[in-house]
C-alpha cells in the first residue's frame, strides 16, 4: 500500500518516506525507530539510511529481536534527507549485504 502512496508523499515535499511491508510488535518498533531518530538525530551526514541500519543492527544484536521479522519488514524510499549524499536506499543495501557476506 505504501507503494502506491509513495508518489503522494514526495509530491507534498518529503524527501524519504521510511515505511514498513509488514505489522511488527510495537516494542521492537518502538526501538527501532528510538535508535533511527536518535542516531540521525545526533549526525545528520551519515543520513537516514544509515541511521536504519545501525539501528536493525542494534535489533539483530539482541537475541529476543534478532530475528528478520522484528527488523527486516522497514525499507527507506528516497533520500532521507542526507546532507552528505550518501544516505540512500543503495548505501543501506550495500551495507546490508556486506553484513551478511
């Protein structure tokens, strides 16, 4: 569904829609986007993206979430806003599968 919202999104001036496939557990997703906002909060340049990642990561870390349903269900369409350029969907992919290489 977001999918199909995303067009709308963009054309009203956002530069990132961050948006999950499926319903996660509210307390795993809570931690989740506390970790994103936190972290690019606190640094901007390294991006949105970037801010996901370190956070699904925190998420895989911890034995009761460390399962792909807690923390593979959200996906960053756009740039998010990154002053650096590199906080794109491609950076997040790139580091996601180097993760796991």
């Amino acid at each position: 569904m977001v999918s199909t919202r995303r067009p709308l999104f963009f054309s009203a001036g956002a530069r990132g829609v961050l948006a999950s496939h499926w319903e996660v557990p509210s307390a795993a997703t809570a931690r989740l986007m506390t970790g994103v906002f936190r972290r690019y909060g606190a640094d901007r340049n390294r991006g949105l993206a970037e801010a996901l990642r370190r956070s699904q990561l925190d998420l895989i870390g911890d034995l009761s979430t460390a399962h792909p349903y807690y923390w593979a269900a959200f996906t960053l369409m756009g740039d998010g806003g990154a002053n650096s350029g590199n906080g794109t969907a491609a950076t997040f992919n790139r580091a996601t599968e180097a993760r796991y290489d």
